[in-house]
C-alpha cells in the first residue's frame, strides 16, 4: 500500500509540473467551452433583406407590414429588383424579398375561388446565396415563417402566398463547400505555429542556434531559408487538401487559381512571422507549444473555420475581426465557393500584409540565438 501511495504521489506531481499537461487537461476543455458558449451565444443571426414592391397595393402593403413587423428579419426597403440584386451578391444583403406586379389580383383569385389549391397563390420571389449556406437558409426559414402567419390570419384557407427560391448563383452550395476553404486556411495556420516554431525552439535548445551565430551565413539568410521551406510546404498541403476535396467530395475551385495562389502565400506569411515571434520569447519546446495552443485555439472556433460567426454576440465581434485567421478564411472561402479576383478581398490581404509586417519587426526584435 506505501509502494502504491508513493508511486501515486510521484505520478501526480510529475503531472502538476507539466505545464503543457495541464494545459491539455484543464484549460483546453475549460477553453473549448468557452469559445463554443461565446460563438452561439448570441442566437441565430438576425439575416438582412432587401424588399421590392412592385405590386404597390394594399395587398402588398399588407404583406409589407407582416415583414417589417417579423423581428427575425431586419428589412431594407428597395424600388427596383436591380439594385437589391447587387447588393445581395456583393455581401450587404443575406436575401431579396419580391412582391410580383399583379400580387393583389392573385390573392383576389385564390379568396374568390375558395379554394385550397397551391397552385392558385401568390408566388412570393425570394433570391438568396447559396454559398453563404448558414444565414441564407436562417433567412429562407423566416421568410417561410413570415408568409405562413399572414396565410394564418387571413383565415388559413385558402393559401394565399406561396415563397419561391432562386439562387443567385449557378450552383447550390453544400457545407463541405463552406468548410474546405476553412480547413486550408486552419492548416496554414498549424503548420506554421506548430511546425516552425516548435523547429526553431528545438534549434535553440539544442545548440544549433548557437553554432549557426559563430558562422558566416547572415541572419536573413537563415530566416529566408526556412520561411521559404514552409512556404513550400504549406503550397503542397494546400494543392493536396484541393485535389482531396475535388476528387472524393466534388469541391471545385470556382475562382482563379491564380488568386488562391497569391492568398496561400500571404495567409503562410503572416503565421509564419507570429510563428517566428512565439520562437523568439519561448525558452523550450513546452512554452511555444503552450503559446502557439493559446493562439490558434481561440482563432479555430471564432475565425470562422467551422461555422459563420454572425450569431456570435456584439460584444465579441471586436475580437473576432482582430483575428488574422477570420481573414485568411474568408479570403479563400470567397475565392474558392464565390469566384471573386483580388480586387475583391483587398481588405483581407491587406491586413494579413499588415500583420505580417508587425510580426516581422517583432520577430526581429525579439530574436535570440541562445
């Protein structure tokens, strides 16, 4: 029984002064909560509409009414179906609600004939984007809801509107589509901090670092080296998750491989230099670990890698924009489902530019041999 005891005792305070030990089975789950609560805490995402009356009746005013009144909804008035088209592809709309010139007369028809039959109500247009898969299927749910209370309080029979869905795009868009862009963009992120920056501080601990001082190859020159050794690699993963994700789940690259190209270079530098930053203030191999884990993890649940973060609450969304991962993600995401050029994610590689620019100097500043 005293074997046991001491044998118990040596074990745990082996596991008490593991830092990174700890970390794994106390803060991560404690985290992983955390960051899951504060993702969905603030509800389903209110989507934003865009409505066109053409109709211009009381009957349309009536149907107006019953959406403006929907508080799941948040509703912008349009006068053409042109401009709320627009903006619905450029991102500022989740959907276009449109009220068919002759709606009233329609409804007339369906109250006059008394009947239950379909195909007798009113189509109500509603356009969406499938790429953004979560929000636009919240938005056709409350649409749904909205023309199902007012066929309710106009008596239920007959049914007098009926919602049609178009797609603004070519192709419907499944959540392995949402996902692939994320996954890329979550690799380059691990490679970098988990891979160089342990490699650096490895380097460190075992004197390498130390012998390359005394020689002449130039600090530049070593940096260089393994930025671009990481740079190759994270292309190579990035090329095999593509192919992987068009060959066994049909994922295709809608936008120029050429745009991809250039955003996997910029997202691989901008971790590469926070990776060379975590390397330069960590002493051993456990501390970088421990940092790079108290980075990326936050950035995995609320960079949108997973899900979209528009549900996430207000008081977060600060943070959420600060973090280089949203950025990465959305950048390829929007190349990859939604086609767009680099004019189009400007402000993602600007900041991922930015960043790196940050991470760099301080990289530098920081940087230790020994």
């Amino acid at each position: 029984m005293r074997q046991f005891y001491e044998l118990l005792v040596a074990n745990f305070k082996m596991t008490v002064r593991n830092r990174q030990a700890l970390f794994w089975l106390f803060l991560f789950p404690v985290m992983m909560m955390g960051l899951f609560g504060i993702a969905f805490a603030g509800g389903q995402p209110q989507p934003k509409l865009g409505l066109v009356d053409l109709d211009r009746s009381q009957m349309s005013q009536a149907v107006r009414k019953g959406f403006d009144q929907a508080q799941v909804l948040d509703i912008k008035s349009y006068r053409a179906l042109g401009p709320a088209r627009a903006d619905l592809k450029s991102g500022d709309l989740d959907g276009v609600v449109g009220l068919r010139d002759g709606l009233a007369d329609t409804v007339g028809q369906a109250l006059g004939a008394g009947s239950t039959n379909r195909a007798r109500a009113a189509k109500i247009d509603l356009y969406f984007d499938p790429s953004n898969t979560f929000v636009s299927g919240v938005a056709r749910g409350g649409v749904a809801g909205v023309l199902d209370e007012i066929d309710r309080a106009a008596g239920g029979a007959p049914k007098l509107l009926e919602l049609e869905s178009h797609s603004v795009r070519q192709r419907n868009f499944r959540y392995i589509d949402f996902l692939v862009p994320g996954i890329i963009a979550m690799t380059l992120m691990n490679s970098a901090m988990f891979g160089l920056a342990g490699t650096i501080v490895n380097y460190r601990e075992r004197g390498i670092l130390r012998r390359l001082k005394v020689t002449p190859q130039p600090l530049p020159i070593f940096l260089s080296a393994q930025i671009a050794n990481q740079l190759l690699f994270s292309i190579l993963r990035a090329v095999l998750l593509v192919v992987v994700a068009r060959v066994f789940f049909d994922v295709s690259v809608v936008g120029s491989y050429l745009a991809l190209f250039v955003v996997i270079i910029i997202g691989s530098l901008c971790f590469v230099t926070i990776a060379f930053t975590v390397a330069s203030v960590s002493k051993n191999r456990e501390i970088s670990d421990s940092i790079s884990n108290l980075i990326t993890m936050p950035m995995m649940f609320l960079g949108g890698v997973f899900f979209p973060v528009e549900s996430a609450p207000a008081w977060i969304q600060p943070v959420i924009s600060a973090l280089p991962l949203k950025y990465l993600a959305d950048a390829t995401r929007n190349v990859m489902i939604r086609g767009e050029g680099l004019e189009a994610i400007g402000l993602e590689l600007t900041v991922l530019v930015a960043v790196t620019v940050v991470f760099f100097i301080a990289s530098v500043l920081m940087w230790r041999w020994e």
